[in-house]
C-alpha cells in the first residue's frame, strides 16, 4: 500500500466491526441467498415499472407522443448498460476484497468507482445532446415524432449522470450484503416517479417533458438516499475522496469485469433492432408478434437477473474468503432456482400462449402469427437460468475472460449471425429459428462450463487456494 493510501489510525478496526457483510459467511446459504435475493428482484421489477408507467401516462397524450418515448429506448438501452457494467465491476471488486478481510481496499475500489461514473456520464450526455437530431433520426424518428422525442430524450439525458451514480451505488450497497436498502430506494424512486408523472404531464401541462421530468426528479431522490447511506455509514465500504487515487491494477479489475457486461446490453439493444428490422419484410402483424414474444421474455428474464444480482454478494465474499464449499453451495442452490424458474416459465409460455397473447393483442392476425413467435422464442428459456447464473459465477470469480465468452453467445456471434441469414434463407420462420437456436447453443455451452468451475471448485476444497483467471 502506498504510504499516502494508508488508512488513520483505528480505521481498520471501525470499518471491519458492521455485521451486515460478516454475515455473509454465516448460516444457511439457501435461507441467506434468498434473503438477498427476494429484495433485489422487488428492486429490479421497479426500475422496469418505472419505464412502464411513464409509457402509460404518455400514452393518453397522443401517438405521437408514445412513439417519441418509444423511439429512445435504444438510447435508455445504451445508457443503461454503461452504468451496469461499471456497477457490476464495481461489485466484484468490492464483495472479494470484503470476503479476503480487506475493507479498506473495498473502499477505494468503490470510490474510485463512483469518481469515474461522474465524467463517463457527463461526456455520454454532452456527446448525445450535440448529435441528439441525427441519432433519433437514424432510429426511426419521423418528422412529425421529432419534437416530442427531442422534448423527451434532451430532458432525460440531463439525468444520466445521476442515473448513473445510482447503478453504481445499488451494486455496492448489494455487493455488501445490504439488498433491502437498495430496494427500499428503488421502491422510493418508482413511487416518486409515479405520483409526479400525472401532476407534471397534465396538471403543469407540459406533456412529454413532464415524464422525462419527473424521472429525473426521482433519480434526485434516490442519489439522495444513496449519499445518507454512506454518509451516515449504514455499511462496511466507505466513500470518500480521498480514497479516489487512479491507480491502473484497480481500474483494470472492474473493467475487466464490468466491459462484458456493458457489451451484453449493449448485443440486447442491437438484438431488438435486428428483430425488427427481420420481421419488417413480412408485415406490421409480424413486427407486432415479434414485440409481444420479446416483451414476454424480458418479463422471464427479469426475476432470475434480480436472483443473481443478489446472490452475487454471497459467491464474491465466499470467494474472497477462500471458502470454496460455501461457493459451491450457492451456486448450485441459485442454479437449482434460476432453472427451476425458467424451465417453468418456459412451459407456461409454450402451453398458454395463445390466452398470453390475447392479453397483449386483440388482432386476430396479429395473435395467429404471435402464438408460434411466442412458442419458438421460450422453447428452449429454460436453459437461460443457466447461463445467468454461470455469468454471474464467472464475474464473482474475476473470470473476465470466460465471462465475456458465455455472455456474448445468445445475443451477439450465436444470434447476430443466425438473425442475418436465416431469414433470407427460410423467411419468417428463420427468423423463429435464429432465436431458438441461439438460446440451445448458448445455453448448452453455459452446462459445460459451469460442470467445468464445480469441478474446479471441488479440487479446491482441500487447499483452499486462491483462484486464476479462467
């Protein structure tokens, strides 16, 4: 440690006494991960409520308008996935260094963390701000949808930074153990958003600009319940600035983690535009079945991401710690849950689908083509809880490499290539086809890997010895 990184006296003894982290290697690991678990995926199912709502409310304005906030979810989509890749680094860094006894090391891991949040948001905002015209219009926006989009996405990227902080915030406060705060400040956020949505949009009367508004205010909110939290030391990591220093091996680490998965949303949001732009030879209806099964899955997916987002903390403090039993208990107790969700809501899916769609549609040719969407889209989901949990194993264990390897197989070189041949090869149903087979490949690679790192752990049990990259 360098000599101006060194902690003042007595710190080490203060910051290594909360119980909440200690915790995370004490008693049943099923009753711990859930939990964990149970807040985060509440927490999670907020933050997409949220998008929800405001579409509700804009959604009485006009078509128009619901088409402006329609037009920038690629943007959101974008935004999004920068803050969960330095949150998602950040929470590998901070959970190992807990687990190995160094919470000082958490500390300027999470700080520095948060010190790079604030200008990677500020440049992001100011570089779409100057290009906003030219980017909404290279998403579709039509002449008429310009106005309300540009109301909408230049008032809501004023946001972004602080949206930003707020991911990287969540991530720590779970990466510590603490999901119900996170939750909590999700839940405030949402409800905040809720409530101004219709006094902003209509009472104030300024449309579109009222729900980017009243989204911004609740990210205010929830950035200001963050800093009680670390001001008023309701965990183990301590932000602080002069815990900031720019040394490389730190940045290295969460980078190394967090860049797969900024990259992995980013495949989901070029994924939906490659959809779409497939379905669209073959007519609104296909376009819409299309939207209905992938509005579906990303209902599926939600709860078993909120699982391991806050199991995550158990698998990286055990791992810090070298307790390669207690890793191996939670990954095959978050496996037997994630598979157990997926594989049912697959078959829901499969045998209901057709009552499933007329909840969303009540076009019959749109339902006729929406059905077999439907069916071929989850006939193979329920080995996407495998996937998830092996992605999150690999990133508690700093396995950026392997990581990166299984989190761009279903939406990036399994289905980017399928999605652009095979429907001029076999039409619509190649388009079927692409999803399907890119979920059974990505998925059977997910068993071989995660049968790979249990096997690896056992050989570890005896020596409990600290890991390589994978």
């Amino acid at each position: 440690m360098r000599p101006s990184e060194r902690p003042v006296k007595g710190e080490d003894e203060r910051m290594a006494s909360p119980a909440g982290p200690s915790s995370l290697l004490d008693g049943k690991v099923s009753r711990l991960i859930m939990r964990l678990a149970i807040p985060s995926i509440i927490g999670l199912s907020m933050n997409a409520l949220q998008q929800f709502v405001n579409a509700i409310f804009v959604g009485t304005l006009s078509a128009q308008a619901i088409a402006a906030v329609s037009i920038t979810l690629p943007i959101v989509l974008l935004l999004t996935s920068v803050g969960q890749g330095i949150g998602i680094g950040t929470a590998s860094f901070v959970s190992r260094n807990l687990g190995a006894g160094n919470s000082i090391e958490a500390s300027r891991g999470a700080s520095l963390a948060l010190a790079l949040a604030t200008p990677i948001g500020v440049a992001l905002t100011v570089a779409l701000l100057l290009s906003l015209r030219d980017v909404l219009a290279l998403l579709g926006a039509s002449p008429t949808i310009m106005p309300a989009a540009l109301d909408y996405a230049s008032l809501l990227l004023f946001g972004h930074t602080l949206m930003l902080l707020n991911m990287v915030n969540g991530f720590i406060v779970r990466a510590e153990g603490n999901t119900r705060y996170s939750m909590w400040t999700m839940i405030t956020s949402f409800t905040l958003n809720a409530l101004l949505d219709p006094i902003l949009i209509f009472s104030l009367d300024l449309g579109v600009r009222g729900a980017a508004l009243a989204t911004l205010l609740s990210q205010i909110a929830a950035t200001s319940l963050y800093a009680v939290y670390f001001v008023k030391r309701r965990g183990i990591v301590r932000v602080r600035p002069s815990y900031i220093t720019l040394r490389g091996d730190r940045v290295k680490q969460i980078a190394a983690i967090g860049a797969p998965a900024t990259i992995t949303g980013i495949l989901s949001a070029v994924s939906f535009v490659l959809l779409n732009r497939a379905a669209a030879p073959f007519g609104d209806n296909s376009i819409a079945a299309v939207g209905i099964a992938s509005r579906l899955l990303t209902i599926g997916t939600l709860p078993i991401m909120g699982l391991c987002i806050g199991s995550q903390a158990v698998l990286g403090f055990s791992w810090g710690a070298q307790d390669f039993a207690r890793v191996q208990k939670a990954a095959k107790f978050m496996l037997s849950i994630a598979v157990g969700f997926s594989a049912s809501f697959s078959a829901v899916v499969v045998i209901f689908a057709r009552p499933m769609v007329r909840l969303l549609s009540d076009s019959e040719d749109v339902a006729e083509i929406a059905v077999s969407t439907c069916i071929m889209f989850h006939l193979f989901f329920g080995l996407f809880g495998v996937q998830y949990v092996v992605i999150t194993m690999l990133q508690s264990f700093a396995k950026a490499r392997l990581s990166a390897v299984v989190s761009f197989a279903r939406q990036g070189y399994l289905f980017v290539p399928a999605i652009l041949l095979l429907p001029d090869i076999w039409g619509f149903n190649g388009l079927l086809i692409s999803q399907a087979a890119a979920e059974l490949v990505a998925g059977l690679l997910a068993v071989f890997v995660i049968l790979r790192q249990f096997g690896d752990l056992k050989g570890r049990f005896p020596s409990r010895s600290t890991s390589g990259e994978g």
